[in-house]
C-alpha cells in the first residue's frame, strides 16, 4: 500500500445497477454531496451482469492476421504495414487497417493524420460503435471539444453496451470539463461514479478535482479524494492534490506528509524537494517521526523456530534502484543473548537479551563505533562484523535507523531472524541480514498477499518465493549480497509482520521447487496474461493489434475471472485509469536527457500480446527511449503505475502534450503466478500443487524429499 493511502480509511461505496439515470437538474456540484453518495441503497452493489458481459471482438481480417503478428515483433514497421491495406477493396478490411493507423498516428504524435484515418473508418462502416468511439478520443485528444461530445453522442446510437457506453460518458465529461464547463462535466461523472466500479478512483479524483477549483464547492473536495485514494493507494493525481489543497489550507503537516511521499518516489525531483523544505520547518527536525514508517520499541516476535536450509545474504534497507543505502545509525536489541564478532578477532562481545546496543558511523575515523545506553564506545570496526544470536529461535531487531536523508529508503524499524552483518563503508555502513531461506519465506509472502488467506494459494506462493529465492542465491553466490528487502521480487519488512497461517504456507510446501522456470509472482491478473497463462474458465478472443490493446483496455473483467475481488469497490487491482501531467513527465526525463516538451509517447517493444516493454519519448527538443518496463512506470508516473499493459490517450495544447490518460489492466508484469489468481483457484478447490501446475505448465517440478521431478 502506498504511504499516502494510511491517511485515509477505505470507504465501501455501493453502485447502482448501469442504466440508471443522473439526476436531470444538475446544475451545481454541491449536488453531488456526502447524503447523495450516502443515499445510494446497499442492495444496488455489483450482482448486475452487466458488469462481467463483454460484446467487444477482438477478431481481424484473415488478411491481417500476418500484420498484427508482425507489429508484436517489429513497432517500427507496424504502421507501413497496415498501410498496404488501407485502401484495401474489402470494406471489412480497410476500415480494420484505417482504425490501426488512427491509433498508431495519435501514438506518433500526428493528431490530423490520425483524424483522416479514423474518419475514413467510420465512413467505411458507419455503424462500426469501436472507430465511433475512437473518433471521439481522437477528437477529445486534439482538443476539439464540442466535436468530440458530438461523437461520442452518436456512439449512443449505435449501441447501449456498458463498456462503450461507459467510455462514450467518461470521453464526454472531460470533453466538458477541459472545455471549462465544470458542473457538466460533475454531472456525467457523478452518474459513472454510481454506476461504473472499474472507474470510481478515477473519477473520484475527478470530482475532488473540479471541486477544489470551484468557490462554493470546495469543502467537498477531500470527500472525493478520500474516496480515490481508499479505492486506489496508486492513484499519484489524487495524492498530489491532497498534497497541494493541505498546503492551501495551512494544513502543513499533511501538505508535508503528502509531499515527502511523492519525493520518496521521485527523489531527483527539485520541485518536490523545494515543497518537503519548506513545510519541513514546523516540524522542528523531527521529520522522522511524521513519516508513514513502522516503528517498534520492542521485539515482538520474541522467538520463533528455525528451519536449516540455504543461507540467503539480504542487504536491508535499499532504495527504489535497490541500492543498500549508506547509514549513519541504528539501534540492534535481540530478544535472547547475542555475541558481537570481528572477523579477524574474534568474540569482541556479550550483549543480553533485551539489551540495546547503537551501532554508528564516525564520520572522523570512518569507521564504525558500537556503543552502550550511556553512549560509550565499547568497540570500533573499519572491516565488517557480526551480531549472532546465540539461540537461532530468538529475533534481532533493528530500530532508530538514520541515514543522510529520511527519503534515502523505507526506513522501518524490523524484527529479524539470523546474523547481522555490519559492513563499514566510506560514507556510513551497509547492513546485510545473513538468514536461512526457510525462515525468510513466511515474512516475504506476508508483503505479497494482503487479504489472500486460502492455504493453497499461500503454499503455491511460498513454492514461487523459494523457488526464485534459490535462483538468486545461485545466481550472486560470490556476491556481497543475494537479494535486497526491496527487490522487485522479493519485498522484506520485518519477520514481525508474519503470522500463522504463513509459516504453515511455508512448512507445508518446503520440499517443493520449480526448476528450469522462471519463478516470478505478481499480485492481480487480467484475463491476458504476459505468458498466455488465462485466468477465466471462458477465454476471450483476444489477439494483440494497436487498436486490440484500446479495445481490451474497455472490455469488463468476466464473471469467473479467479482474481475477482471479494470487495465489488476495489476493481482498481484488475483495472485501473490515471492522469498524469505531462510536465512532470517531462523532468523526470530531464534526469536522462532535456527534450524540452513532450509531444509524444511511442511504444517501441511489446510483447506479443501488446505489454509495453520499451518506449521512445519524443519532444520538441529531442528523443528518449526508455528500455525496460520498469524505466517507462518511473517516467509516466514515478513507479506508481500497477502494470506495464496499458494505452495512452494523449492530450494536446497545440503540438505539445498538456497531460496524458493512461488506461491499464492487472499488476507487475504479467508474468508468473498471479497471487490473487492462485486464491481465487483455491477458492475452487484445486491444490498447490495444481495451481502451480495451472501458472506454471511448462515448468519442471522438484520434491526435494523424493527426487521425483514431474
């Protein structure tokens, strides 16, 4: 969960049945208030099938089979391809072809071209509701507004289906409200916030949005961001005006909160640092005690037993690049006696349970002093040594920690299992938690599955975990460290966070590894997976094309989707919607490279079903391409994105891109056993062993105490 996200308590908001129509005398926000959301009856909650039924096709032309197969492998030439059939004597065909390039124009940044095309589209099949619809985000896109309402308008009558009709509404309200007219746009989005679940985060930012920018409105303002943010810890445009309407209204602890939070995530960010400076100055220095960190005076586990396996080497506290940040203190307090050991020398000391020694950096000596309660040096290290508890039952805990900045990493305090290393460097010391695999897996799968609860699903995770844990261990065996506590992977923070039902998840499937496969987890899945894993019993005809991607991004999630949640509010798991500032896409490409302001967002590598895995960034100055997923989430929205299998609706002032709307599905990557997935299929009956079967089926399956592979 995203820091900002502890600020706000969920707030379950019932829907009513799609169909129902919006107040008709709307003429003022203030209609859309805390008793109109209270008012919606608890009975009206997502039952309607409506939600799960999708008419979209995703089907091609037999002629174009070939080229979408060849855009998943080759961007670059993908728009010349379809260009041999634009003009194509087959109408079917050449409306197809026209469509595809409507869509790869608007990527480029040609915004006429894609119009032409798209307009040909339509004429070639007038009653085709897909390029009906697409007209009207072109239109919206180029901001040519009243044409754009126009459009989506005329959608209306050639069909009544929820998905288009849901886009056809959210298209209109922001044709409205980027024209100016807020209280029509407010009207349209308070009706999709009772009736549309996939979007209410979304829109609840946008009625926080227009809220804050009207006089006698702004008292509801928070009660919308409240609602995006509960329903959506990710939503980075919420939480950046919260940040902005705290510091408006003198509320500068929050103003501050908030934007230490967005500089936790973009720390090269000079217009952050400047706002976490200035309203950092009422805290009196204590900004430490303000943060979203867990802290423990104590050891809460106390003891707990130890299971001999492989020594996995963590590196605790590494920031968002997972790097092991330098630090300049922090307090160890072990539950049973421990012994400090040099390794030249030896025992240097003793220390009882409960006993809290402060390790810190000498900045004069560069070296590393250990010291009592009364602050004496009891023993100073420039090479690295060790705290050992002397019963492996017992919890070390790490506390108090300092570093140069309170945003160098997630600075909790946490309980842990093992040795300490303590490693002096030039600038303050690193710290590496030497533990047995076994006894890791539990605290990594209680970052990893949140309300997930069915045994089999936990054991099949608590297989993947080892399984890529080993992999790693094997993989940097001669290195310093194996894994870091923020790999993408593998998430640590603390053994006090383990429970029950976790350590049975992990002892229950001990002897059980993947080999030859890549052992990988993500936390919600879509229907279209990045290994063509499905997760429905009634597969779609999904095949990836430009414009397939745009239509999936609409399509409802079916009713036995195996990740469905339990909560009919927290669809943003699955399907989520941003808006993102092209401004500060912008600066954090200025990190890399100036390309002065942005005109557009190419997908230059996908996947074969149309994952975004590389990205050319052009502006008015120059290009960027960024190569990995990971590089293209932190530049559209400083890492806070859930997935790399999205489109992107751009929104133009003139050549230049004013913001962009980003439209996506599932978490992570789309690789390996989808968490929520996995529980959904324990809800069905299946076992671990068969939902590692079901996410893994060319994987080769080792028990260890047999030696059968299967």
């Amino acid at each position: 969960m995203k820091k900002w996200a502890i600020l706000f308590s969920a707030v379950c908001v019932p829907f009513a049945v799609m169909g129902q129509e919006p107040q008709e005398d709307v003429s003022k926000i203030q209609a859309i208030s805390k008793s109109s959301l209270s008012s919606v009856k608890s009975e009206n909650k997502l039952h309607n099938a409506v939600f799960y039924k999708s008419v979209l096709s995703y089907a091609l032309p037999e002629e174009l089979e070939s080229v979408a197969q060849k855009c998943s492998t080759a961007q670059e030439e993908c728009f010349f391809a379809w260009k041999t059939f634009e003009n194509s004597s087959d109408t079917h065909v050449a409306a197809q072809a026209n469509i595809e390039l409507a869509v790869l124009s608007l990527q480029r940044g040609r915004g006429k071209q894609a119009l032409a095309y798209i307009d040909r589209a339509c004429e070639l099949e007038s009653d085709n509701a897909f390029a009906q619809l697409t007209k009207g985000w072109i239109l919206l896109s180029l901001g040519k507004y009243k044409k754009a309402r126009q459009a989506f308008d005329k959608l209306l009558f050639l069909t009544a289906d929820f998905e288009y009709v849901s886009s056809s509404k959210l298209g209109t309200a922001l044709a409205w409200y980027f024209g100016g007219s807020k209280t029509e746009a407010a009207s349209i989005l308070q009706y999709l916030y009772t009736s549309n679940p996939y979007a209410i985060s979304f829109v609840s930012y946008m009625l926080g949005r227009i809220s804050s920018e009207m006089s006698d409105a702004k008292q509801l303002s928070p009660v919308f961001l409240k609602q995006a943010l509960s329903h959506d810890e990710n939503n980075y445009a919420a939480a950046e005006l919260v940040a902005r309407l705290s510091a408006k209204n003198k509320d500068n602890l929050h103003a501050w909160q908030y934007y230490a939070t967005l500089y936790s995530l973009d720390p090269q960010n000079k217009r952050l640092a400047k706002k976490v400076e200035k309203y950092a100055k009422d805290l009196s220095g204590k900004e430490r005690d303000y943060l979203f960190y867990l802290r423990l005076e104590q050891p809460i586990v106390h003891e707990i037993a130890s299971i001999p396996s492989e020594t996995v080497r963590m590196a605790l506290y590494a920031n968002r690049t997972q790097v092991p940040q330098h630090l300049k203190s922090v307090s160890v307090t072990g539950s049973g006696a421990s012994v400090i050991t040099d390794e030249r020398l030896g025992e240097i000391l003793r220390v009882p349970s409960y006993v809290e020694k402060t390790i810190s950096f000498n900045e004069q000596s560069h070296s590393v002093d250990v010291k009592n309660s009364r602050g004496q040096v009891e023993f100073s290290a420039v090479r690295p040594f060790k705290i050992v508890l002397e019963q492996d039952r017992k919890t070390l805990l790490v506390n108090k920690i300092q570093a140069d900045s309170v945003f160098a990493a997630d600075l909790s305090d946490k309980e842990l299992k093992g040795v300490l290393q303590v490693i002096p460097q030039t600038e303050g010391f690193e710290l590496v938690n030497e533990v047995s695999a076994e006894d890791l897996i539990p605290a990594l799968l209680a970052t990893k599955v949140k309300e997930v609860s069915e045994p089999a699903a936990l054991e099949a995770l608590a297989v993947v975990l080892r399984s890529a844990l080993l992999q790693a261990v094997n993989e940097r065996k001669d290195a310093r460290y194996h894994i870091t506590d923020n790999d993408d992977t593998f998430v640590f923070r603390g053994i006090n966070l383990v429970f029950k039902s976790l350590l049975e998840a992990s002892q229950n499937s001990n002897q059980i590894r993947l080999t030859q496969s890549f052992a990988d987890a993500y936390e919600s899945c879509g229907v279209v997976t990045a290994d063509t894993v499905e997760n429905t019993v009634h597969k779609p005809d999904y095949v990836y094309s430009p414009a397939n991607v745009g239509k999936y991004m609409l399509s409802n999630p079916p009713a036995d989707l195996f990740s469905r949640p339990q909560d009919p509010t927290q669809w943003s798991r699955i399907k989520w919607m941003y808006l993102y500032e092209a401004g500060d896409i912008e600066a954090r490409i200025g990190y890399k490279q100036n390309i002065g302001k942005l005109r557009a967002l190419i997908p230059t590598k996908v996947s074969p079903n149309g994952r975004i895995l590389a990205m050319r960034f052009e502006g008015s100055k120059g290009s960027y391409e960024a190569t990995t997923p990971q590089e293209v989430l932190f530049l559209l929205s400083a890492g806070t994105m859930r997935s790399n299998f999205f489109d992107i609706v751009p929104f133009y002032k003139g050549k230049n891109i004013e913001r962009i709307l980003v439209r996506g599905y599932d978490t992570g990557l789309g690789e390996g056993l989808c968490v929520r997935g996995a529980d959904g299929l324990a809800k069905n009956g299946a076992d671990y062993m068969a939902i590692i079967k079901y996410y893994f089926p060319q994987a080769r399956i080792l028990n260890t105490s047999t030696g059968m592979i299967n």
